[in-house]
C-alpha cells in the first residue's frame, strides 16, 4: 500500500508538473515577438524593430509601405483583441460574441450604418494615393500576423473566429470614433422634451435661451421612444462599450518668447474613457523620407497625435453639434412613408442580420429619410403613436476624408501647412493645437459646419416634414474658428467655446470654459522662463474654482437647515464641506461631501420631471453642472418642486433633503466617522479589460483598483459618473504629452497602463503606477539613443 501511494503522489506531481509545463507554454505562446528573425511575403526590403525599455517599436525601413506593414504586424501583436472589440463595436457585431445583451448595442450600430459607410466609402477611395497604399499595408501586416501567429486568449475564451482585417473596418471605427463625440443623441431628447411638455421657465432657468423653434407637439409615444433611444446611449457608454469613449481633452501651446528654450513648447492630455490595454499604441517610424512618432488607436494605420523633428500635434473635441435630429411626418396609412418635399415618400429600408450567441439571428430593418437612419424605433417598432425621428450627422458625408487627413499631417513641416490636410477632416469635429520648430504655434477647429436656416435651433429636435429646417449648405474650412501666433503667445483649448470669428458662435455641446480658465490662470502665473517640468505641474493640478463657486452657494442655504448643525456626524461633515478649497488630494476632505450632494441635489432638482431614462441622458450629457449653477442661484425656480408629491416644496426643502440623502450615502460607503470620508479612499481607478468585467477574471485582467488625485472639470481630469459614492474613476487622460521644441529628441509621454495589450506580459502595466504619480518617460527620436536603449531587436525578412 505504501508504495503504491508513493508511486500514485510520484504520478501526481508529474502530472501537475506537466499541466504546469504545458500551461506556462500555453500562455507564453501568446506573447508578442520582439526579438529574432520572422519572414513577412509583401515587404521590399528589410526591416528592423528596435524595441525599448517600455516596448516602443522603432521601426526602420528602407520605404513608407515597409513601416506601415511592419507597424501593422507590431500592434496586431500587443492589441488584436482590442482591435476586435472596436470593428465589432462598430459594425454591430458584439452579440456574436459577448451575446445577447448586446443586442441593443448592435442595432444602434448598424442603424447608424457605420459597417455600410465604411463599404461604400471605400469604393469610392482612390486606390493609387499614398493613404490608401500605406493603410492597406498596415492591413497586410495585422492579416499576416492572424494568419501565422497563435490568436489571443481571449479569442480562445470567446471563441472567436480569425477574420481578415478590411479597409472599410478602418474607416467604421473612425466612425465610432466620431460617435462618442456626438452629444446630440442624448441631449437634443433631453431639451426638446423639457421645452415641448415643462416649458421655457424650466429651460431658462437652466440658462438656455428662448427656442426660437415652437414646441413640436409630440404624442407621448414619441418622447418615450426618444428617451429610451437617449437611455440607450448612455447605457452604451457606461455598461455595455468594452473599449474607451472619447469625450474631452486638454491642450496648449505657448511661444517661445514665453519659454526658457525661446522654442515653443507643447502640452496634450486627450480625455478618453480608461480601458485595458489602453487606448493609444505608440510607434516611431523611419524611413529615408520620414522620421515620425505617433499614437495609433487599435486597427487605425493613421496616428491621431505626433510629431516629427518639425511639427508636433495634439487634438481636444471640438464639441461642434455635426448631429440634428429630425422628426418626421408619417402617413397614417403607411407607416413606411414619410412626407417630404411636398409627398409622401418611402423611407429607404434594408434588413440587417445580427448573429446572436447561445441565440437566433436577430433581423432588424433599418429605415431612413432623406434625413438620415431612423433611430427612435430601434427598441420599439414604429406605431401610429409615434413618430418616426431621423438623425443627419456629418460623418456621413463622403468628403470626409479623415485618413488622407491625418496621413498628411505626418509629413507637414510647418503650421503653415496643416490646412490642407485638415479641411479634409469632416467629423469627428477636432481642435488640432500645434506648433512648430520655426517658432509657430497655431489652433484650428476642424469640422464641417452645416448652414442651418436662422430659425434653427439645433439644440432641439426639427420638424423633417417642412424643408426650411433642412441645411443650406456648408460652410468653406476657412470660415471655422482657427488662428496661427495669437498675439498672447498663448493658445489653450479644453472643449470650450470658442469665440466668433465673423460667422457666429458655433452651435455645439461644449464644455463649460472652467478648465481652460484654470490653465490660463496657471499660464499666466509669470510671464515667460516656462519650461516643460512647469507643464507638468499644470497636467496634474487638481483645483476646481467651478465646483468650489457651486459648494458656496449650498453652504449659504444649508447655514439655514438647524437640522445640519444638530446632528453631531452631519455638523463634522458640514464643517469639511464649507473648509474644502477646491482641490483633490488623496487626503481632500470635503470634496466626497460635495460630489454626494450633487448627485443628489441633482436627482432631486430633475428626475421627477424628466423620467428614469431621460435622467440617465440628462447625466451623461454636459447640462447637469451649468443647470446645477444656475438653480442654486434661483430660489422659486419650478425646477424645485417635487412632483411626486401633493405640495410645492422648496429650495431649502431639496436641499435639505438632498444633504441627509448623501450623508447617509457616505455613511454607507465610509463608515460613521467623517474623519474617513478622504478622496483618496473614495476616488480610485480601476482599469478594465472587456473580459475583466465578470468576477473573477477582474482579478487576472484588470489593472488596480488604485486611489488617484484628480477630479471631474480640472486639469488633471479624472472623471466618474454622477452619482453616490464611491467615485469610481472611468475616464482621464489617455495619455500625457509634453513636445519642447528646443530638445525634439526628448519629448515627454506617459500612458495610465503599458504598450502590451496582453495579461501575461511585463509591458502590460509598467507604466502605471508613473502615471499614477505624475512621473513622464522620454519619447525617443534619437537612433544613438534608441540603440542604447534597446531591449530587444526584431528583424522582419522579406
């Protein structure tokens, strides 16, 4: 017997030794290559991968279709899975993957006909123009890689087949890009509902100006589609997208008289939704005819940020409304007709599939008016109660040529040059912010800005049965906001405004102007001697001089609640809030009591008006920190009163109301003691992987959770949903980017996780915990430096 257990404990370790063998090989085989010799058929030459201490690839090649086939077959390696989710997410094709909760997800997708424009948009590209050539190279070298390298584990997991990589897959994902700057899906709903059923009083005091455009008077049915339609967008964005979300950003410049170099210096931080890996790929590029180090997003050939030894760039959302949404007429005895232009005309249909996992295909038909796809009836079919609504976006147009756009910049040599290259950028609209080695700085805003009638509000749903509502035509690139050297010296853009160039302000959703006024305010701290360390400081400043102004008006109504000052935990919690100076340390105390309040004065002061699905837009949108502003100010605005109730409450009743709310949510999520209610311990980030997002692979895929300085609406902005605590942080700068042009060789980056998109792997999240602490890595240029940098060398053989 005993040696019968022996020979049986002996067959055991082996068998554990083996499946420890057998698993280490497993997972070691999925990492990326970056070292030896691999055969790529279609180069012409030789190429090297010089890979450095943070597994940048320095790609050297003898011509430009050589890097980009070598830069796809690279970032294939570190990103395919990523790349996957963002051509599914885009196409509508993630219930085949991830399953049926998708698949309201995928039917919004391909109601907005992203897959389809990308087809037709490539049929009607030139072929023979160096963005094609260099794109479809990019192509080859990601379709090499999924043919002749082990796929990701997660496709394993998934199971999900390995498809080639098409041209129209590139511009869907610029799509939605494009979309996830589109505000106008969620807000114009929101709006057009609070002005056609509550009314001008509750618009005006949310300070928006009289609509010149009457009420629509729409049937119940038609708002409710339109709210669940705006529910389903945020839905989209807080629980269902598995990969970031563009939505702010950061930028400036400042000249050389300014500096202590006398070159201009350049700063960028783009704020986009945190995802594992992280949204930009970085890669430097080398060729006789180009030396150029960009941020690629997955699947995309063309970087949306970077710079040679000549000109740097970084890009904000311009936040221009490229959205209008148009309700049409129906014909009462034909659903499938719409009056437009004087007679009822039939809306275009066509069926899309959508495979769905563990389910049936799910047909939908898609209609569209001469406006646009239908969009209102993609949870519910269209009825007699409901109105069909159509929405016109700019990135439909097949101008817009945002590759060809983006491929130019990275061979310009002077602001002078950009124009050319970005009027070709339709939408997303973008402020590009550069500067140059010749000491210019210059902004644009690029976009194609429609002409509406002046009677339009684009603010508010149009009526699409009456063509006056319809465009009159565009506006020529020369006529959008942009300058080259202000007479400042200074250029800050951060989602705001910008100002009337001669043709009116721009309609759009922008940002209030709260963190360009805080970097001006820090730029102009002194009046020239800036150098890069002190750009820094600016990237990672934490106070918000908006917040603090909303937090004074509240001290001055709570002061007249005895309730506050009776309670020992809410009289400790009151004391925190009214010391709390705006910023957010880890160890800020008072800002916690601020944000709670605000969720709950806000569910307070609009959910009862609004309804559930309209409040989940209102949150998502920029309204609720202007509106918020502006009622604490109005002490008898309608917007106080409970309509759940049978009397006319009060703002202090709210308030009041909403205080206890949010000390007993603190409570909940802290303990008794306000001692420990400490941003730090409250506000964290967590970076999630699509598959992350189920216990407990969380714990083998994401990356944190860990406490982070910063807040909603500052500079170094890292931001949360509204709502209770705690403050979980899902979106920040994606990266952080500082371009000296004294010293091009040595400008600075850093991105929140790593270069690899892979679990497994050392790159994965060494750069994490620099980014949590403010710290920067040099971008290298120099081939004497990158050479001695080195990690490993990689050598594609034709």
């Amino acid at each position: 017997m005993g040696k019968f257990m022996r020979r049986a404990g002996v067959g055991l370790v082996i068998v554990i030794l083996i499946t420890i063998g057998a698993g280490t090989y497993y997972l070691n085989s999925k990492k990326a290559v970056r070292s030896g010799n691999i055969t790529l058929p279609g180069l012409a030459g030789p190429v090297d991968v010089r890979f450095d201490t943070f597994a940048v690839p320095h790609i050297y090649a003898k011509n430009e279709t050589d890097a980009y086939y070598a830069l796809g077959y690279v970032h294939a390696q570190e990103r395919l899975f990523h790349m996957e989710l963002l051509r599914r997410l885009a196409k509508g094709e993630l219930a085949e993957i991830l399953g049926p909760k998708l698949k309201s997800t995928d039917s919004f997708f391909r109601t907005l006909r992203l897959n389809q424009f990308g087809r037709e948009y490539m049929l009607k590209t030139d072929k023979t123009t160096p963005t094609f050539k260099v794109s479809q190279a990019y192509l080859d070298g990601i379709n090499h890689y999924i043919h002749t390298r082990p796929a990701p584990i997660e496709f394993d997991l998934l199971k999900i087949p390995k498809t080639d990589y098409l041209l129209s897959d590139i511009i869907s994902v610029a799509g939605y890009m494009a979309y996830s700057f589109a505000s106008g899906f969620k807000t114009d709903p929101v709006l057009t509902f609070i002005r056609d059923e509550l009314g001008q009083d509750y618009l005006s005091d949310m300070d928006y100006l009289a609509s010149a455009t009457p009420p629509l008077k729409l049937l119940t049915d038609t708002h409710k589609s339109l709210a669940r339609m705006a529910g389903l967008v945020a839905d989209i964005e807080t629980r269902y997208s598995p990969v970031g979300f563009f939505e702010g950003s950061n930028a400036w410049a400042v000249r050389g008289n300014k500096t202590v170099s006398g070159k201009p210096i350049l700063s960028g931080d783009p704020h986009i939704a945190h995802s594992c890996p992280s949204v930009w790929y970085e890669a430097h590029l080398v060729t006789p005819d180009l030396n150029f180090y960009g941020h690629f997003l997955s699947g995309v050939p063309m970087a949306l940020m970077g710079f040679n030894q000549k000109v740097a760039w970084t890009l904000t959302m311009f936040q221009n409304d490229d959205v209008d949404l148009f309700v049409e007429k129906p014909n009462p005895k034909n659903l499938d007709q719409v009056w437009s232009d004087g007679k009822w005309t039939d809306l275009e249909m066509e069926d899309e599939i959508i495979k769905v996992k563990n389910e049936a295909d799910l047909v939908l038909k898609v209609r569209s008016s001469k406006h646009g796809p239908i969009i209102n009836d993609i949870l519910d079919p269209l009825n007699t109660e409901k109105r069909p609504v159509a929405v016109s976006w700019a990135f439909h147009d097949f101008g817009n040529d945002i590759l060809s756009g983006f491929y130019e910049l990275s061979h310009i040599d002077t602001v002078f040059d950009a124009p050319d290259a970005l009027k070709k950028i339709h939408a997303p609209g973008l402020n590009f912010v550069m500067g140059d080695a010749s000491g210019n700085i210059g902004w644009w805003a690029t976009a194609k800005l429609p002409k509406r009638p002046g009677h339009v509000d684009p603010n508010f749903i149009q009526d699409g049965s009456d063509p006056a509502n319809d465009y009159i035509g565009a506006w020529p690139f020369e006529a959008n906001p942009q300058f080259i050297n202000p007479a400042s010296g200074i250029i800050v853009s951060a989602n705001h405004q910008p100002q009337d160039f001669g043709n009116g302000i721009v309609p759009g959703y922008y940002n209030l102007d709260n963190r360009a006024k805080r970097i001006e305010r820090l730029l102009g701290q002194k009046e020239k001697n800036w150098s890069p360390k002190d750009m820094e400081a600016i990237q990672l400043d934490t106070q918000s001089a908006f917040y603090k102004r909303i937090k004074e008006l509240q001290v001055e109504v709570l002061k007249s609640i005895p309730a506050i000052q009776q309670d020992a935990i809410s009289k400790k919690a009151f004391d925190d809030f009214e010391r709390w100076d705006g910023f957010h340390r880890l160890s800020t105390r008072g800002a916690a009591v601020f944000y709670t309040l605000h969720y709950y004065l806000a569910k307070a002061m609009f959910e009862d008006e609004l309804g559930e699905d309209l409040f989940k837009a209102f949150l998502r949108t920029r309204l609720p920190d202007k509106a918020v502003l502006k009622i604490m100010g109005l002490e008898n605005s309608p917007w106080w009163d409970d309509r759940t109730t049978s009397k006319k409450e009060s703002q202090r009743d709210m308030v009041s109301k909403a205080w206890f709310q949010a000390i007993d949510a603190l409570k909940q999520a802290s303990g008794n003691d306000p001692e420990r209610w400490v941003w730090g311990d409250l506000h964290t980030v967590e970076y999630v992987h699509a598959m992350g997002r189920k216990k407990p692979l969380d714990k083998l895929f994401n990356i944190g959770p860990f406490k982070i300085e910063g807040s909603r609406d500052v500079p170094n902005y890292q931001g949360f949903r509204i709502g209770p605590p705690p403050f979980d942080v899902y979106i920040g700068p994606s990266t952080r980017r500082i371009f000296d042009f004294a010293d091009p060789d040595h400008s600075l980056g850093i991105n929140p996780t790593g270069q690899s998109g892979y679990f497994f792997d050392s790159h994965y999240d060494d750069q994490a915990q620099m980014y949590l602490t403010g710290k920067y890595r040099i971008q290298l240029m120099d081939k004497t430096e990158i050479e001695k940098a080195t990690a490993s060398l990689l050598k594609l053989i034709p």
